[in-house]
C-alpha cells in the first residue's frame, strides 16, 4: 500500500461571491506523480496557492504526513516540505539571482544580515551543478530581466531542488520552453520519483503531462470530474475526454 | 577606458555614478562662482548644520520609496512629535529620556497608522498619507492652540544637547555626524539586512514576493513605522537647535525631502534605488539655496533652478532605465 502524503478533504475556496474550488477531494502519495488538467478557470491554480499556503481554503482539511495541518503562509508550506515552482513569475526582475534564489529565507547571522558571500557560493553551485547553466553572460549577479523564460524556469527548479523537500508544485512548468528545455524539465519530474519524492503539475498540454504523471486529475469549475490512473487510460483516451468535458461540460462515465 | 566604462562596479553603479557626477559639477559651479564663499569653512558648516533635518528623513524615505509607495505626512509626524517632545521636556524639567521615548514612541505609532491604512484597510499610500498629513497637523494646532513651547531653560547646555547638536571640536555639528553615522547603517541594512532585501523584492514585485513567502504586508507597515521613526528623531534634532517648537513644525519639509530622494536615483515605481543617492541628493537640494544665493543670483531663482536640477536628474534616471529594457 502506497504511504500518503498530501490529502485535502472537502476543500472550498470562495473569492467574494465567486465560488472557485466546491468540494475538492485528492489525495497524493509519497513518489507519485500527478497532473492536474482542465480549462482555464477550472480552479487549477487555485488549488496549488491553496497547497503551498498562498490562499487559505474557506472550509475543508488538509492533511499533510496524515496529520491535519493548517497551511497559512508560505513560509510554514516550505518548511514542512512543500516546493512550489511558478515558472518565472517567482521570481523578481529587477534583483540578482542570488538574491532571488534565497528570498524569503536569506541565509542570515543571527541579526539578519544577510551572509552574501555564501548565498553567492551556494547560488553559484545552484547555477552550474543543478540547473546546468554554462553560459559565462549569467552569473549569480546577474539581474532576472536579461534571463529567457526557460532561464528562469531553471531558476525556479534549481531552488526547488536545492532545497530538497517533499513534494513539488510545479506551475505549468513547460510552458514557453523550447523542445530541448521541456525534455529537460520532464527528466526532472521522472528523477523525482526515484527519490521518493512526489509532485503535483498542472499544465496545458495534455501530450507532456501524459509522459511525466502517474495519475491525472481533472478539474472543471472548481471541481473534480474525473481521476484516472495512467495504467487504465491511454493518451488517446485522455485527449478524448478532455474533449468531451469541454463539448459537453461533463465526463461520461464508462462501467 | 573602454574597459573602465564595462567594468562591473560601473554597470552595477551607473545611477551613484552619475548622481556623484551632477554633485561635483554643481560644487564645481559654487566653487568658480563665488570662490570667496566656497573657499572659507562656514558655509559648509551651515551645511553641515541644517543638511541632517531632512537629511535624516530623505534616507528613511527611501525605504518607503523603494517599496513603491510614498508618504507625504512625515512634515507632520515631525510637527506632532517635536510638540510632544516639547511638553514633556517642560512639564518633567527637562527629563530627556521620557520625552524621546515618548515622542519617537508616538512617530512609531503614527507610522504604523499610515501602514495598517496601506495594508490592512487598502489605502492607496500617497492617498491615505494626505490623509494623515492633515489629521497629525491638525491635531498639533489643537493641542498647542498656536503657540510655540520654549526648551531653552531645560535644554540648553545639558548632555543631550551636547550630543544632538553641539560642535565637536568646535567646528562639526554633531547633527552631521549623527547624520553621516545613520546613513552608513542605513545603507548596510538597505542592501544587506533581510529587511532591507524584502524592500527591494516587494518594491519589484508584490506578488512574487508574496509567493516566495515574503510577508509583504509586514514589511510595508515596518517601512511606515521606521519613517515615523526617523521622522520624530529629525523633529528632536531641530528641538535641540532652535530649542523652540513652533506649530508649523516641519511644514516646508517635503518637497526638499523627497526631491532628495527622487534626484538621488531612487525609482519612484519601487524595486530600486540607493541610499547613496539620496545622501547626495541632500548635498544636492541642501545646498541650492545658499549656493544660488552665493552665486549672486537672487533668492527668486531657487525654486526655479530647484524644479530644474529635479527634472533633469530623473530624466536622466528614466533614460538609464529605458535604455537596459
């Protein structure tokens, strides 16, 4: 039996009036990975700030090492494991990347000054060992505006995997990537499995995420309308449904 | 040269640089034009002496600026803490410890005021601050009903105005060395404490800093609150040398304040700035008056070469700008 990581249970997220997650139930296991799908305004992103502690759900539980936690911010998400990879907009434009790396938990004495000499070594060792980046032009003292998309991108996984947690958010992760660099990120979340790890993606492009998730999980108007596990559906099948859901507004159910 | 011009220190420094620039060249000026004044000690002593009242409040600012938001009631924090600091001092017979902590205490809270209004209820800063410009001076003049409030007889020649305001060996007013000392650790914590890099990423961004589990309502309401800090200090500063508080107290403050920061390189839409700069700033603005009036000018150009030397420099800074994107 598979050993649990995540579990939320009747979660609801208003928005003022706007209803945007009704009655949200999953559940993720210790090396598992599963793809969250669905339109725009599905409730997606939602779901993940709710996750990594951006958003406080209205009502129901969550459940994190099967004990119910309260996630409020996300420095507590952190701390108990949970990584989350936005893309680039984590990630602020005007600073060095070695500031960007550890922002929100700078490496400090104990009056919080920053020691930057080591946030740059370990930027440094972040930049060559884990993201790879070889190109003299960015140095941890670069600023993120001249990086490309798939730059930042690298930015984001390599913090996440610098820091070593739990299970992994990751936020469209292949999105405006060329071919070369999404292969790479997908390696990523196929490598996470071998340690253990687990993570939760949510992207637009059925044919990626079919590659890289044990499970899929679909979401359409803040709820969810269909699970499958990758041994019962094919990709054909997956892209069939999603098509249906998105013609007819529900999912048939087959016996 | 060319090297010189790509080395790294240059590319990373290009507003100090060019701010440093414009100072000399207008030093320069002061220097030709009126060498009889510029090349005698009391004119920088005057500097000196009245540079640290805004000086003080222009580095503080800072913060606030970087973090995109403004705040335009700090003359009146000034006015509402010199009064209290003020009516303590006489009504104690000059107990100093309970009127600082008393008016630098009240400068905290009125700073945390501006901060809850910008975070907590929403307020945009240069709105609600208008707000909180009106309501301090307002209640100054309700208070002291106009009239002004005498230190002189439990202030003059005690420790505290030796330390606050006195000439250290007879020539620098300590208010400078106050000033210079609070820039330094200004600085260090600008660039290298925590605090000061949560600025700089809630300036930049709100939402990714919000993401990467930055508290970036905390570190707005600590901005607000070390300005109303700093704001209260500088009002005890001017106490000690004019040792009379008057109730239009610190009214006249911000256009120099901020135009100190502004022309010191500090982005007005966050994210970015120097606190360098705005020290350079307050040589700059601080010494227009004086300089101009040396120079042989009338008193009626200081405004007008003011609103000039403000408007080049953030042309420049917008053109900088414009260029890296």
């Amino acid at each position: 039996m598979a050993e649990e990581l995540l579990k939320l249970q009747n979660i609801y997220k208003n928005f003022g009036n706007v209803k945007v997650l009704k009655d949200v139930n999953i559940k993720i296991n210790k090396g598992e990975v599963v793809a969250l799908i669905g339109d725009n305004g599905a409730g997606k992103s939602t779901l993940i700030k709710v996750i990594t502690g951006v958003h406080s759900p209205n009502s129901g539980k969550v459940f994190f090492k099967e004990k119910e936690v309260q996630i409020k911010s996300v420095a507590q998400s952190r701390k108990m494991g949970i990584e989350a990879v936005y893309q680039e907009r984590a990630l602020c434009d005007q600073q060095e990347l070695y500031r960007n790396i550890f922002a929100g938990r700078e490496i400090t004495n104990s009056f919080g000054f920053l020691d930057i000499k080591k946030q740059r070594k370990e930027a440094e060792k972040i930049l060559r060992d884990y993201i790879g980046f070889t190109s003299k032009a960015i140095t941890v003292d670069s600023q993120v505006m001249g990086l490309s998309g798939g730059e930042k991108q690298g930015v984001a996984f390599g913090r996440s995997l610098y820091f070593n947690s739990d299970l992994i958010v990751l936020d469209e992760p292949t999105m405006g990537l060329s071919i070369q660099e999404t292969e790479k990120v997908l390696n990523f979340v196929k490598g996470l499995k071998n340690e253990n790890k687990s993570a939760i993606f949510i992207d637009h492009n059925i044919i990626h995420v079919y590659g890289a998730a044990d499970r899929f999980i679909i979401l359409d108007r803040g709820e969810v309308v269909g699970e499958f596990n990758k041994e019962d559906i094919s990709r054909e099948e997956l892209v069939q449904k999603m098509i249906q859901l998105h013609e007819s507004g529900k999912i048939k159910v087959e016996d | 040269m060319n090297n010189l011009l790509n080395s790294y220190f240059v590319k990373t420094h290009k507003l100090e640089i060019s701010i440093t620039i414009i100072a000399v060249v207008l030093f320069l000026i002061y220097f030709l034009g009126a060498p009889h004044v510029f090349t005698r000690f009391p004119i920088y002593r005057a500097f000196m002496q009245s540079m640290p009242f805004f000086g003080i409040i222009a580095i503080s600012a800072t913060f606030v600026v970087t973090l995109g938001e403004i705040d335009l009631s700090f003359p009146s924090i000034v006015g509402i803490t010199s009064l209290i600091f003020g009516i303590i001092m006489t009504s104690t017979g000059g107990n100093f410890f309970i009127a600082f902590i008393l008016a630098t205490s009240l400068g905290m809270f009125a700073g945390l005021v501006n901060g809850l209004l910008v975070t907590k209820i929403g307020i945009p800063s240069i709105v609600a601050t208008i707000g909180t410009l009106f309501f301090w001076r307002g209640l100054v003049n309700v208070i002291s009903q106009g009239s002004g409030i005498a230190i002189v007889d439990v202030a003059d020649g005690t420790w505290h105005h030796m330390i606050f305001v006195e000439k250290l060996f007879g020539k620098i007013p300590m208010q400078f060395i106050w000033f210079i000392v609070l820039t330094g650790l200004m600085q260090w914590v600008y660039r290298y404490h925590k605090f000061g890099n949560h600025i700089h990423f809630v300036g930049d961004n709100k939402a990714s800093a919000q993401m990467m589990g930055i508290n970036v309502d905390n570190v707005k309401i600590i901005a607000f609150v070390q300005l109303g800090f700093f704001s209260a200090l500088a009002g005890i500063f001017t106490m000690y040398e004019m040792l009379y508080f008057w109730p239009t107290q610190g009214e006249g403050l911000m256009l120099t304040t901020l135009a100190a920061v502004f022309v010191g390189g500090t982005s007005v839409f966050g994210g970015k700035g120097t606190i360098f700069g705005t020290f350079i700033g307050v040589l700059i603005i601080g010494s227009l008056e004086s300089g101009i009036v040396a120079l042989g000018l009338s008193g009626f150009y200081v405004k007008f070469i003011n609103g000039l030397m403000i408007t080049v420099a953030v042309t420049v800074y917008a053109l900088i700008q414009r260029r890296k994107n």
